[in-house]
C-alpha cells in the first residue's frame, strides 16, 4: 500500500491476480445490466467518479493525503487516462454484445502487447512467437466473424480495450516502484472522471444520442456503487500482483476472467458462447498461454 521497493513473491502475486479476474466481471455484468436503460458513456463515468470517492476515503483512512497523485502524478494520471478510454470501449461493446465474447475478443491483448514490445522497445521475437500471435488473432477473426455481422464495427471495440490495456500493464511493470497503490488508484479516478466528465457534459449539451445524461434512480446508483467497489477491488488486485510477481507468470492468470464472465453470464442473461466462438478462445487462449510461457523462459535462461 506504500511506496517504495516492493518484495517479489510470485505466490502472493498469483493469489492476487486469480482473485482479480474473478472480481473484475462481475463489474462488467452490471455495467451490461445498467447499459440497457443509462449510456455506456455515463455508466463509465460513474465507475471512475466511485474510484475517486473510494480512493479519497482510503487515503484519509491512511494518512495519504500529503501524496494522492503519487510521486509521479504525470504518469500516474496517463495511465488513468489510458484505463479510462479503455473502460470505455469495454463497457460500449458489451451493451452490444455478450461481456464472455467481448472478453475472449479482448484477450488477444498478450499478443498485442507482444507486437508493441517489438515495435516500442525493439525487442526481438522468433518465429515461434510469431506463429503463437496468428493463431491468436486467427482465433479472434473466429470469434469476430459473426459478431461484425450483427453488431457492425462496435464489435472490434475489445480490440482497441486490448490495445489501451497493453500499454496499462506494460506502465504497471516498469513503474512497479514508483507509488502505491492508493495513489495510483486515486489518480486513475482523477484522470477517468475529468476526461469521461467533460466528455458527458459535452455530448449532453449537444444531445447525442445515447450519449446524453440520464439522472440515474435509486436502484441504479446502488449497482453503480456496487460496480466501483469491485472496480476499485479488482484494479487494485491487478496493480498489486504486477508489482510482486513476473508479467510471464501472471499473464496466463488473465484467463480465468473468461470463466467468471461465461459463468456470471449465463446466470444473468443466459448468454452462453456457441462452438465456433469457444474454438476461438481455445485458439486465443493457446497464443497467449505460449507467448507467456516463451517470455517466461527467456527471464530465466
């Protein structure tokens, strides 16, 4: 919860991620839930504006408030930003779709993040890792097939989430150090309820369809605290496990929020993925699995 060196135990850190990608739909089925009467652009708002609240609270709790920004507010607030725009994309697809198909489309994000590695940092893959990223978008284009067929372009939005959330993950890594986590939580909020904010006022002042402000009824702004709780929980999980463990051992771990949302899903909407979709996920799942088992030997040799 504090800054400074943070001690490496892998152990810690798998509990923290599994515990994450079993919080973190349940986020995504009330934001599905809540899109069908509020705008996805609003609903976003409110998870970052309860991220805020919550994050203030713990600060004061703590004694933090001297450093709510962090000792490197301009990094900690380009990373909120980046979430924010990613959440976003996330939270509009899924009103057009089901959050498991949505996922199993997001999860080509470990071969995203391979490519911008390569691309950004000049690092060097074979051809084996090659191969692993086009079986995994192979799996995608499965999977997006029928989906570019119903829903049009919003269905390629979990791509650009993969994307965004990359560039997150990769920021996590290599400023492990830098603040802890009540700060980097603050800030994200900060960052996601200015931008998102702005972004709501505008669109309502021009009345763009859904886009425009709806005052929110009692029972919605339960399931909107609801989902900043477990937003701030499942983030915060994400953020801790990456600072304690290696990216290449954590990675595959990311997985099991395709078992929580198919499960959470079904329970509420009584979406369940057809076999096409689920041969693109086992083909997703194996480019991903393979590209952190390749990174993971790499570190070690």
């Amino acid at each position: 919860m504090t800054s400074g060196p943070i001690e490496q135990n892998n152990l810690a850190a798998i509990g923290l991620m599994s515990s994450a990608m079993l919080i973190v739909p349940l986020m995504d089925i009330i934001a599905k839930y809540l899109s069908a009467s509020l705008p996805p652009l609003e609903i976003t708002f409110a998870r970052f504006f309860a991220q805020l609240i919550l994050a203030g609270l713990a600060a004061l709790v703590l004694g933090h408030r001297s450093k709510l920004l962090g000792n490197r507010p301009v990094v900690n607030l380009l990373r909120g930003a980046i979430l924010s725009l990613a959440v976003l994309f996330f939270f509009t697809a899924v009103k057009y779709m089901s959050v498991a198909t949505a996922i199993s489309i997001f999860f080509v994000e470990p071969m995203i993040l391979t490519v911008l590695a390569v691309i950004f940092l000049k690092e060097k893959i074979g051809i084996r890792r090659i191969g692993a990223i086009i079986v995994g978008l192979t799996g995608a284009l499965i999977i997006l097939r029928p989906s570019l067929a119903e829903t049009g372009l919003v269905s390629l939005l979990p791509l650009a989430t993969a994307t965004l959330f990359a560039i997150y993950l990769l920021m996590n890594r290599f400023y492990a150090s830098a603040d802890g986590l009540v700060p980097i939580q603050f800030s994200a909020g900060l960052a996601g309820s200015v931008i998102l904010g702005f972004a709501l006022v505008t669109t309502t002042a021009l009345d763009v369809p859904e886009a425009t402000f709806i005052m929110p009824e009692s029972w919605q702004f339960g399931l909107i605290a609801l989902m900043g709780v477990f937003s701030y929980l499942g983030h915060g999980l994400v953020v801790l496990a990456f600072q304690r463990g290696e990216a290449g051992l954590l990675a595959p771990l990311q997985y099991l929020e395709i078992v929580g949302a198919t499960l959470f899903g079904y329970l509420v909407f009584a979406d369940f993925p057809d076999g096409p979709t689920w041969i693109g996920i086992g083909l997703i799942v194996f480019g991903g699995l393979y590209i952190a088992q390749r990174e993971r030997a790499q570190s070690t040799s």
